[in-house]
C-alpha cells in the first residue's frame, strides 16, 4: 500500500466520488462517515466543538492506483486535550466513527497507517485519541495487533452505552417483549393522544421542505433547557449543515407528531442499511401530558416493524425511555495509541 496525506479542502473535495464508494464496503457504514457529513463537521468543527485552527490530516491508502484505505483524521488540541491526531467528527455530534476500510484490507491498512505516522517528520511525534468506535467494530482488534507490531501501546475504553431496540415480525410481537407495565403504557398513551387530541404523525418527504422543517425541529428543541444553551449560533450551522447532508444522500428521516394541527412532537433519525439510527429529539410543552414523545417513538417502532427494519437504534445515551422500550446495550469507544516507542 502506498500511503499519503490531505491536507486542502480543495484536495478533500476531490477524493468524495472514490470516498462515498469506498464507504460502501467499509468495516463500518454509518451516515457519521459520509464525505457530506463529514466536510460538514469539518467546516463548522462540528458546530465549534474545536478551534477554527484545527489542521486536516487525512490519510489515505492505495494499491495499484486503488482507494484501498482512509483514515478520517484531523490535528487539533484544546483546554484539557493536548494535541493528538483525533477523527474528524469526534466527540460530542457524531455518534460512530471509523475507518473507511473493507474487511478484508483492514489488518495491513492500520498496520501500514501506523508505520506511515512513525515515519512521518510532522505526525511521527502525535498520539492517537479516536473516539466512537462502536464496540463491535472489527478495527478495534486490529488496531490493537497493528499497534503491537508498531510499537505503540493501545488503551481503550467506554465512552458510554448506545442502546438499539431490536424489531420484531409485527407490532404485537414487539409490545410481547416488553414487561406489562410497560405495554400498558405504551397502548394506553397511543389511546388518550388519539381519544382527547387530532393526533397524527408523518414524515418529511421532500428535499425543498428540509431547511423549514429544521427550523421548526430546532425551535422546538429549545423548549428544553440544556439544548437550548447546546444550540450556539455555530452548532445551529452545524445542525443544519448536517440534516441537509442527510437530505441529499436519501437518508433522513425527520418525523413530526401532530395534535390538533400543531407539531407536538420530533424525532431526527437517519436511515442505515435497514436500521433507523435516532439522532435528536423535540417536544413542544404544550403536549407535555399527552406523551408526545413516548407516543411517536410508539409510531417510529411500528414504522420500521413495517419497513422490515432490523432494529431502532437509540445511539449514544442512557437515558432511561430507551430501555423502557426495550433498548439493549452497546458501548461506545475510546482508543488512544500511545507515540511510538
């Protein structure tokens, strides 16, 4: 493998074609990987998560002229995070990253990644920090082997869990696998929206109607404390900037419940390989005793039953709705590689 690094913008944006269809072999396809997304997050530093002076160092592996490998990495440091070479996209916006590597070249990829960096004069003297890995991954193994034959030591750990709802064959199966209690209330909150409200739900279908409708999801985001102070200007720009890269790669899913005629309710979700990966979430207050959130996370489940999805993935948190709803366990990740020895 021959192995090389990006530096541009200009030069970023010429590798997409071969990037979005290197992706679509890769160890780990996630909507979080996509060139879109990713040059998105790399523009606004995921919504100034970090500085502005951030250095792109994207490496990239070929054979035989071939993309056969890419490391999605940027340099940066901030209070608290001394500089290390970090995947673009990490920490907080971005639930799973990875590299963009089919199985099958993945071991002498991050092999060769790693005794590239060791010879490369500005990137030899910087550790590793690459959050996000989903706990599954099959690069977490391998870039232990890979840092063993290098010389590097490798620490991974739990950034947190990142519950998914496996589906089932119908919607009466699922509410099966729940305890009673839990049934109940899930039947009797779908009952009371539709006997006291004009609840109904639907999805955004068309691209031209994405900006507005992110509008309103933002608005209604704010009627939370914590994420209206986690909606800056810059994230703001980053959250649109996001959904819009979604819209045009078909793969967003933002649903709206409605009581009465007024949005009540909202899920941000992205489709993945027959799986709903759910984003963000809205409410509006004024529906607050009628569920609105419990009621459309009822009707996304069922929709995806439909849609022979395999499962609901919750993503990052530990919130406690997720399990309620049957959500199971799995982690996020954080590996850090030491400087070569």
């Amino acid at each position: 493998m021959h192995f090389s690094i990006i530096q541009t913008e200009e030069d970023w944006a010429r590798l997409k074609p071969e990037w979005d269809a290197l992706l679509e072999r890769s160890v780990t396809k996630v909507p979080f990987l996509l060139w879109d997304y990713q040059f998105a997050w790399w523009q606004k530093r995921g919504g100034a998560e970090w500085p502005a002076d951030s250095q792109l160092a994207i490496i990239t592996a070929r054979e035989d002229s071939q993309l056969t490998g890419i490391a999605p990495f940027f340099i940066a440091e901030k209070e608290g995070e001394p500089p290390a070479l970090r995947f673009i996209g990490q920490v907080e916006v971005s639930d799973y990253l990875d590299f963009i590597v089919p199985p099958d070249s993945l071991q002498p990829f991050l092999t060769g990644l790693l005794t590239y960096l060791t010879a490369e004069p500005s990137l030899s003297a910087l550790p590793l920090r690459l959050d996000n890995f989903i706990d599954t991954s099959l690069s977490l193994p391998a870039l232990q082997a890979a840092a063993a034959q290098t010389g590097r030591t490798y620490a991974a750990s739990v950034l947190m869990p990142s519950p998914y709802i496996p589906t089932a064959p119908d919607w009466d199966s699922y509410l099966a696998t729940l305890d009673k209690k839990q049934r109940h209330e899930i039947r009797r909150k779908i009952r009371n929206a539709a006997a006291q409200r004009n609840a109904s739900w639907y999805i955004m279908e068309h691209s031209e109607h994405c900006q507005q409708e992110m509008d309103d999801f933002l608005t209604m985001m704010r009627n939370e404390p914590d994420k209206d102070t986690f909606l800056k200007p810059a994230m703001v720009e980053f959250m649109q900037a996001a959904a819009e890269a979604a819209c045009k790669n078909n793969i967003l899913h933002l649903a709206f419940l409605t009581m009465d005629g007024e949005k009540a309710g909202a899920f941000l979700s992205f489709i993945n390989d027959k799986k709903l990966l759910v984003y963000n979430s809205a409410w509006n207050p004024r529906f607050s005793q009628f569920s609105p959130g419990w009621v459309l996370l009822s009707f996304l489940i069922q929709w995806a039953i439909e849609h022979h999805f395999s499962e609901v993935d919750m993503m990052r948190g530990d919130e406690d709705y997720k399990y309620r709803f049957g959500g199971v366990d799995r982690h996020v990740m954080s590996v850090v590689l030491s400087k070569p020895r």
